[in-house]
C-alpha cells in the first residue's frame, strides 16, 4: 500500500485496486472508504506513520458497497470504536443482507470485469448510520452527503465546501484523463451525478480509484462530463 499526501490533512492509501482517504480534524480522525478485506494492519500502519493514532477514528464512511471499498471497515470499526456511515440504499448490500447488484456492462468493460484482478469478499459490516443526500458527517467543516446513484443506487460522494474537496467514489475515475466511472448498474443516472459532481466545482477531487486531482479539479471535471454526455 502507498500512502500519499494530498492536503495537510488529507492522505491517499492506495492499494493494489482502489484506494481510501484519511481525513485529519486535529486528533480526529475519518476514513472516506476503508479498502480491502486484508487491509486493516496497513491502514492502522498509515494512520501511525502520520503521527495520528487510530484510536482516533470516529467515522468510516463508505461511498458504496463493493468489496475494495468495504473490505477492512468492520474490523477497524469494532477494533477503534469507529461509526461506520453509508446511504441507505447500499446498506443492506453491505450487512449482507442483500446481493451485490450486478453492473450493466459496456461491451468493452466485459473482458475488465471477468478477468480482474480477484478480491476476497467483504465480511458482512454494521451501517450504524444511513445516510440520505445533504446529510451532514461531522468532520471537515460540513461535510455533506451527496448522493450519487449510478455506480449503484447508493453510491455517494462526500463534499467538503470549506474546503473545496470532493470525494466521487467510484462514480468518476482518472486512468490517463478523468472519465466516468466503469462498472455502473444505471450507465444514464451515472452519467447524470458526474455532471452534478462536476458542478460542484471543487478545488481538490479524490476519487475511487486514479490520482486526485489538486490543480484545475472543477474545469477538468466540467470538461470530463461534457465528453462523458457526449459520448452517450
């Protein structure tokens, strides 16, 4: 796992597919999705290498419920005490309580989904709080829910105003330039929280997977949905 600053208060943990954000409150600490099944130990490792302590997470929020981004929450939650955070609409999926909702593939995204790299399943991980659009989190000067369906019904995006961040999920990612997200159940709603994510206009964008985005984040994502519309 690599660990990158983005903000003074705001690392990347990158795995080997996907990644998770560290957010700082002084002490305080929030993690914006919570990697893979086996990546508990390294999380805590990051959290220590910052100088932060992990008895200091309060909140794990999950931008949807796929595996590499539910993975590790249970464990941290019931190791630090943490308040794990999702929307409503993926929470049963990420109890496991329901399936996980199959994608409606591109022609080209098939041989990406059946020949990726495997993941161990998430265990089944408590949502203590539902979330719904314009909740507020409690971390980094109003952070708000906002829903962002596509990827699945209840993917979110977490936007800090204060501070001009934006984290998308997976509903926007950056491979060579900023595209929509790949894998969607709803390739139309998808198409339609990017151009609302992009309207956001943030300083800083974190997505899901790909590097943020800290120099001209809201022209780019502007210009990245336009081509995205554009392309249908």
């Amino acid at each position: 796992m690599d660990l990158v600053a983005v903000l003074p208060q705001l690392h990347m943990l990158r795995f080997p597919i996907g990644q998770a954000y560290l957010w700082r409150d002084g002490a305080d600490l929030t993690l914006i999705d919570a990697g893979h099944r086996d990546s508990a130990a390294d999380i805590e490792e990051a959290i220590r290498s910052v100088g932060a302590d992990p008895g200091r997470l309060r909140r794990i929020v999950l931008t949807h419920c796929h595996r590499d981004h539910v993975g590790a929450a249970e464990e941290l939650a019931e190791r630090y005490g943490a308040e794990v955070l999702a929307h409503r609409l993926d929470a049963p999926v990420i109890r496991g309580t329901a399936p996980t909702p199959e994608p409606r593939l591109l022609d080209w995204e098939i041989p990406l989904y059946h020949h990726g790299v495997p993941l161990p399943e998430a265990p089944p991980t408590r949502v203590d709080r539902e979330l719904e659009d314009g909740d507020l989190l409690g971390f980094g000067g109003g952070a708000r829910v906002v829903h962002a369906p596509g990827h699945t019904d209840g993917s979110l995006a977490v936007h800090l105003p204060h501070h001009g961040v934006l984290f998308t999920g997976d509903s926007i990612a950056a491979v060579d330039e900023v595209i929509l997200g790949v894998f969607n159940v709803d390739r139309e709603q998808a198409l339609a929280t990017m151009r609302r994510l992009a309207s956001l206009a943030p300083s800083v964008a974190c997505f899901g997977h790909g590097d943020p985005l800290t120099q001209d984040a809201g022209t780019t994502l502007l210009a990245a949905a336009e081509r995205a519309s554009a392309a249908g």
